[in-house]
C-alpha cells in the first residue's frame, strides 16, 4: 500500500470521540487549539487524501507539529496512531508539493 492508501483507510476509524486531544503535547503548547490535536489532524489528513480541492499547505503546519510521542494512540479506543498517520501524511505532503513544482 503507498502513503495514500493508508491515510486513508486509517483515518476512517477515528470515531471523533476526543480522547486523544487531552494527552496530546503539541495541542496544549498551542494554545488548546483543534487545528493541533490528533483528532484535528485525523480530519486534515482524511480532508488533505479525499478532496482534490483541499489545498496542502493548510495542513503543513499541524502535521509537522506532531512530536510522533504517540500519547494519543494509548488513548485511543479504536487504535488509530496518530503519530504513524503523520509520518506518512509528511510523505504524502512531499511529494504533493514537489510534484507541483
């Protein structure tokens, strides 16, 4: 499976139920704002793979933020991994924007 394949069919077992966003570093140094949550991401990541008038560089920021500590995959009743989604969102995003290039 390539990046793509596996945003998303990970990000459609997120429930949405918040669990994650209360453990998650990056979301309290950011002033508790959803944009920087797991569950926040989940939505970009899944929004960034499945609407081809998403634009990327509105995800950047979130994405590249995730530490990968991987608090929110411990939290999370249907075991969607945050951090791993991130890594491969990160690939994804590469090779997006080079491709626009």
């Amino acid at each position: 499976m390539n990046s793509e394949e596996i945003l998303k069919q990970v990000t459609q077992k997120c429930i949405r139920c918040g669990f994650c966003v209360y453990s998650c570093p990056s979301w309290s140094v950011h002033g508790m704002n959803e944009y920087y949550s797991p569950r926040g991401r989940v939505t970009l990541i899944k929004a960034m793979v499945n609407d081809p008038n998403f634009k990327i560089e509105e995800a950047v920021d979130s994405i590249y933020t995730c530490n990968t500590c991987r608090r929110c995959y411990i939290e999370c009743p249907t075991g969607v991994d945050v951090a791993e989604l991130s890594i491969y969102a990160r690939d994804y995003i590469a090779k997006k924007l080079n491709a626009v290039k």
